[in-house]
C-alpha cells in the first residue's frame, strides 16, 4: 500500500503532460489544478482504504476523461431544473410556486431593460416602486394600502416592529408556529423588540382571554395561521369579528399572519379552512402578512395590506428598505396579480391553481400517458395507482388532493438506490418511496415534463 501512495505523480508533473495541455484549452490552469488534486485524493483514498490494487495510466486517455469530467461537473450550474413528481404542489425545498409565463415574461423584460422601477413617469420625480402592485393588491383584498417586501417573514417582521416595538404583543397559546425550522413566532415577536404576551390555552383560547390580557403597554392583538399543523378535539378559537371589536374599543391593532393567503375560495377544490385575504379584511383585520409564493402561486414576496395609516408607517420604517422587494419579484408578482383579474382564468393560467384544480380523468390520462411510456422502455412493475397529492408549502397540512401516482422498478434495484440515481440525472426526477416502492405523483406534473422522466429511467437504466 505504502508503495502505490509513494507511486502517487504530483501535481505539477500531472499539468505539464500533453493530455492536460489539451485540458487547458478550455480549463484555467487553476480549475485543473484542482481536478487533478480531487482526483488524487479520491485514488489516496481508494489505496488507503484497500478498494485500489494498481494505479491507472496516468499519460492514458482514461485518466484525461475522468478529469476531464470533473471539470465538466464543476462547470454544471448548481441550481437546476427538475421534476417534482412527488406530489407536494408548493414543496419549499423545491423552490415553492412554478410561475404563470406572464409572470416569466415580465421577469424576462424588466431584467433585460431599465424600468420605471422608482421613476413616477408622469413627472420624472422619483416614484416608489409599491405603487405598481398596491392598487391590484387593494382591489383584490379589499384593503385600503398594501406594501410588498422579501418574504411573509420579513412582513411579519416589520409589521411588528413597526406597531409594537418595546411594547406587548397579545397571541394565542395555540397560534405560536414555527415554520420551517428557523422561523418561530415568539423569536419573531422577540427579535421586533415587541414583548410576547401568550394567552389562552393549547387547545382553547377565547376573545375574552384577549380582553383580559389587554393593558395600556398593549399594541398588538396577534393572530397567525397554523399552517403546518392542526389542534383536534376539543378545540375553541377566537372570531375575528370579536379581535377585530376588541381592538377597536381597546385602541390596539388586529394583525393576522395568514401564511399562505388564498385570493380565491379554494372550497370548491375541496381545500376547505384556508382563509381568503379579502374575507379577513372584511372580517376586521387591521392587517394582514401573507406569502407570494405559496398558494397565490406569484414569486417569493411577503404582502402586507390593511389600513392606511399602518401601512404608510410600514412604509417609512428603516427596516423597510432592508426588506424590500427586488425589481424581477416585483415584476411577477404584478402579472400574477394580474391573472387574478377578470376576463382571465387564474386556474388556468397560474400553475399551482392549475395544480389544484386538476380533474380526476386529467391526472388518470397523464398517470396512463407515463406509464405506457415507462413500459415501453422496458422497466418492471409499471403500474398506475391512487394517491394523495398535498398542497404544500406549510399550508393545508391534513387537506389533501386525491391524485394518481406511476410506480416503476429497475431490475435488481432497491427503491431508495433507484431514487438517488434519478436524482443524479441531468434533469433530476424527485418522488416518493411508499411501501418499498417508487411513486411518481402525476399531480405535480405538466404533460411537457413526461419526457424528462422518460429520459432519466433510460440514462440509469444504461448505468
Ligand atoms: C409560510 C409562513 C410564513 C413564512 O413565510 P415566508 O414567505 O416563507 O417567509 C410565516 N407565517 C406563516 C403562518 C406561514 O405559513
């Protein structure tokens, strides 16, 4: 062993051979370099650990295509298209919401041009760059002033500092969420410099224990959407009409983290509970945070939206301009607003509502259109099979879709190995494994996609 680590070229004698001269052409001196180590230092590893009895030729052309392939990799972009067949529609570690191609368009134009971003071209003064969502956001909400910023985070954020900073914040005991590891509710309240007066109980928190908590140091009468969990039994929260009286006679401020925020009645897709923005509004809310990317299906962006003279303090808050909106953001979220104004059909043209409102014959014609496909290149038990489509994205967590999903199998291949090669592939395919099998949910798919499933079973079936 000591013999072949001691056989083991350097570098630099590597670089001055012929084939990686050839490399240099296309590879900086300091990429190859670098392969070259990574590719030492992988053999090192082999002759240590026993797996490597003889080295290879270094001066072969082998050896130059196992760099030369490094190089490749190196030079793939990181972030990458997929597939997402698992049947999560806003799935976060996939990216949340696909865009409408409008909304592509204007990311498209305002990334390629200049644009009146914060230009008023009416005057040639400066603008703000609110104005070109806050009346569309208005309209569809029935709030009177809307801002829009990074994230639903950031919104909760500001809103809070903003209304409530060294002052208290009145929540429920059975509201206080955590979302996605490093966003908790009481961090949140804490890091806005307000103070986190939980009341009520896990299960049950009434108005009344909100009255009784409220004092001159109060600010805040916070409600949030549990989005990724659900109390059951027996189970009491407040009306929003009750917060809203509350704060009116208390001189407080109703404030509501929606999450998720649905523009359009989703009972019809059979999502029921999933609060919509306007309904809230009307319902009392002084203000309200939602996401952009969840289920609106628009680009990352929190919204906030209510009252006028909360929302103008928002505005002029230090924070603000810490987290504010960027230009292509902005410009998708404006033509996925957009979609959601008559005579358009945002459940055609938007694709996480176009997710949901899938029929169940187009989810069995797409299952069937895979599965064949699948057959015919040969793999085992192809088979099409009921299953339960999510939502996502920490909203609607018990509420699901009933769907369709392919299972497929490679020969002599174990489901969990059959899983990571396809996601290896130049188009990744991401699934499920249920009951030792691999599942593909056909509900989170577009007919376009098929093909690169196809394409990835066939490139690990060659491995
Ligand atoms: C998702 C969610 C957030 C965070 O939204 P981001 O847009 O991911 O920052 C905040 N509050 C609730 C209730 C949520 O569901």
């Amino acid at each position: 062993m000591t013999n072949l680590l001691r056989q083991l070229p350097q570098v630099d004698m590597l670089l001055s051979g012929a084939l990686m001269a050839g490399l240099a052409e296309t590879y900086s001196r300091s990429e190859v370099t670098e392969a070259l180590r990574a590719e030492l230092a992988a053999l090192r590893a082999g002759i240590q650990s026993g797996a490597l009895q003889a080295l290879p030729d270094f001066a072969g052309t082998a050896f130059a295509d196992r760099i030369s392939a490094r190089l490749d990799a190196r030079r793939r972009p990181n972030l990458v298209s997929l597939v997402n067949a698992t049947g999560i529609i806003v799935h976060t570690n996939l990216g949340r919401s696909r865009l409408a191609p409008e909304a592509l368009a204007a990311i498209e134009a305002a990334g390629r041009s200049h644009t009146n971003l914060e230009m008023d071209l009416a005057t040639g003064k400066r603008g703000s760059r609110h104005v070109h969502v806050e009346e569309l956001i208005c309209e569809l909400t029935g709030s009177e002033a809307a801002l829009v910023v990074n994230n639903c985070a950031a919104a909760v954020l500001l809103s809070l500092m903003a209304t409530a900073q060294g002052r208290k914040v009145i929540a429920s005991r059975g509201e206080l969420i955590e979302i996605g590891g490093s966003f908790r509710l009481p961090d949140i309240i804490a890091q806005s410099g307000a103070v986190l007066k939980e009341v009520g109980a896990t299960n049950k928190t009434r108005a009344a224990d909100y009255a009784a908590a409220v004092d001159d140091d109060t600010a805040v009468l916070l409600k949030s959407h549990t989005s990724n969990y659900q109390i059951v039994g027996f189970t009491a929260a407040p009306k929003r009409e009750d917060l809203a009286a509350l704060a009116r006679e208390t001189r407080t401020i109703f404030m509501e983290d929606l999450g998720s925020g649905v523009l359009i009645d989703l009972a019809p897709y059979g999502l029921k509970d999933e609060p919509v923005v306007s309904d809230v509004i009307r319902s009392g809310a002084d203000l309200v945070m939602f996401s952009g990317d969840k289920l609106l299906g628009g680009p990352q962006c929190g919204i906030i939206a209510g009252r006028g003279d909360i929302v103008r303090s928002l505005k002029s808050h230090p924070l603000c301009r810490a987290v504010r909106i960027d230009k292509l953001s902005l410009a998708a979220l404006e033509a996925t607003l957009r979609l959601y104004r008559a005579p358009n059909d945002p459940f055609r043209r938007i694709p996480v509502l176009r997710a949901i409102a899938q029929t169940t014959s187009d989810l069995q014609a797409r299952a069937g259109r895979l599965a064949a496909a699948l057959t015919a290149i040969g793999l085992e038990d192809v088979s099409v099979v009921p299953s339960t489509a999510y939502v996502g994205g920490g909203s609607l967590p018990q509420q699901t879709l009933e769907s369709f999903a392919v299972t497929a199998a490679l020969p002599g291949t174990a489901p969990d190995t059959l899983a990571a090669r396809l996601r290896g592939c130049s188009v990744p395919v991401i699934g499920r494994i249920r009951d030792e099998r691999f599942f593909m949910d056909v509900r989170t798919l577009t007919d376009e996609e098929l093909p690169h499933i196809e394409a990835a079973f066939q490139a690990v079936a060659a491995q």
